[in-house]
C-alpha cells in the first residue's frame, strides 16, 4: 500500500497507476495512523 | 486489515498479481469525507484498469473472505473485459468456495450472465441457473431467476 496523499490527488494517481500496470485498482480509504 | 488481513501471504500474493493497491486518507477531513461518499472504514473500492466500477466492499474482512472477495472482482472484471469464459470459471470458484457465504449465490447467478454474454442462449442460462435455485432456493439471487420466459426480466 503506497503513502497517503491529499484524497482525491491520491484517488486519481491510483486509478492511473493501475491502467499502466493493466491491473485492477483497489482503492483503501483508511483513517490517518 | 493492516494487522491481520493484508499481511496474510495468500492476500498478499493475490494482491500483488491482479491489483493495483492504494491507499487513501479521507478521515482526517470531514469534506473529503463527504465528498468521497465514504460512510466508514475499512471501505475498498475496486475499478477496472478503464476506470468502470466494480465492487465496493465495507467493513473488515479476515483474510478467507477478502480472498473470495478479490475473486469476485477479477470475475467482474473479465467480464466487463468480454473474457465471458474466465468471468464464468472464476464466478464458479467463488459459488463454489466454503468460505464464500452470501456471495455463493450471487456468484452462481453470475455464472449464468457470463454464459449468456458469451452465446446469448436463453435455455443455457436458465440450465445454468438451476444449481443457484437448488442450491440457495430462498436466496434474493435466485428469485431473480424466476420471471415469466420470453420477456425481458
């Protein structure tokens, strides 16, 4: 699991990351700590 | 999740080999919280690699049932991908899994739709559907099986 950013920066670079990697994004909307 | 689920080897390898992981911190701030639609967490949202929706899985899940549940989605994705015959065996491992509780059925409906995607065949799906009805006969998914034939349901 990657490091937290600012959410919606953070939602939109998994989305990204996972169309380079032809994998399926699953996104972990997680409290802090 | 963090303690217990994801480290687990088998989630780990599942991980690894089909998905993108990310993660994503809302709670810190009540707006991107709203604006996220997130209600509570743990809250997963899986997506196709086009960015289509396929699942959202709430609440914690020891390591047996988020295996299932990864299933689940990689069978959705095949079949948004038009992979009609790998959504039907992965939907079949899922209907069939121990651990696969209330998603067995769903999945057994499931079997069903990715046949009929693939050959359009009516008598097929509802040959297909007849261990769902069997099997979890009260089951919502299989009263979404019984309409009147010959009409859309």
């Amino acid at each position: 699991m990657s490091q937290s950013m600012p959410w919606l920066e953070s939602l939109e670079a998994a989305l990204a990351h996972a169309r380079e990697q032809r994998k399926i994004a699953l996104v972990d909307y997680v409290k802090p700590g | 999740m963090d303690t217990v689920t994801y480290p687990q080897p088998q989630v780990a390898a599942e991980l690894a080999a089909h998905f993108a992981c990310a993660r994503v911190d809302i709670t810190s701030d009540r707006e991107a919280m709203r604006q996220a639609r997130v209600l509570w967490t743990p809250w997963l949202v899986c997506w196709s690699r086009h960015q289509i929706p396929l699942r959202t899985v709430i609440g914690f899940l020891p390591p047996a049932q988020l295996l299932i549940e990864l299933r689940f989605v990689r069978a959705l994705d095949a079949l948004r991908r038009a992979e009609y015959e790998r959504a039907r065996s992965l939907f079949s491992e899922v209907a069939d899994a121990a651990d696969a509780a209330e998603l067995a059925p769903e999945a057994a409906y499931w079997v069903g739709i990715a046949g009929y995607l693939r050959d359009g065949d009516d008598d097929r799906l509802h040959d297909a559907w007849r261990p769902l009805q069997e099997r979890w006969p009260t089951s919502t998914w299989a009263a979404r099986t019984r309409y009147p034939r010959g009409r859309q349901p």
